[in-house]
C-alpha cells in the first residue's frame, strides 16, 4: 500500500460516509483501511470541523454539506495536478474495496 497523507484518508473516510442513509463505524474503518484509534481520531476531527455528522438513533456517520464540498474541491485539485503533471490519486468510493 502507497503512503497516504492525512487529507488522503480525510478523503476516503468522507466518500466512505457519503451515501444516503450514511455508513456505520466498523464500514468506514473497513472502506478506509485505518485501525479503530485511528478512526476515532479522524471522526473526532472531522466532526469538530463539520465535515461530517453523526446520527445518534441510526449510530451513522454522514458527510454534510461541507465535507461534500471539501470532496468536491480535493478532487478538482486533483485534476488539476494531473493537468500540470503531477500526480493526486484519490479513488474514486466505487474503486474502493470494501
């Protein structure tokens, strides 16, 4: 597995959490490949920021609205890495493994 940076898996963990009905702890550590402590800290940080929220009754986390446009704006500069050279590599969440 390639190094990931902390916006990298900040990334993964938001696509992993962005459907509907939202995705359980144990699915997005799965979709995420980080450990349970890991996890926690990025759900912690994640919340702080309002980049994502949880649902209590369902225990769900979902992306808002702002970590959708965090989403958003991670994958533009991605493309625009890619335009001038570099390389960003994000997965998409469908080239994901579960």
């Amino acid at each position: 597995m390639k190094y990931r940076c902390r916006t990298d898996i900040i990334g993964i963990i938001l696509s992993a959490a962005n459907g509907i009905n939202g995705e359980s702890r144990s699915h997005i550590m799965y979709k995420s490949l980080v450990n349970y402590n890991q996890l926690k800290d990025y759900l912690i940080f994640l919340q702080q920021q309002e980049l994502i929220e949880y649902d209590r009754s369902a225990r769900t986390y979902r992306t808002t609205l702002k970590g959708r446009d965090f989403l958003e704006l991670q994958r533009d500069m991605g493309e625009m890495a890619h335009l001038y050279g570099g390389s960003y590599d994000l997965p998409h969440p469908s080239q994901q493994q579960a």
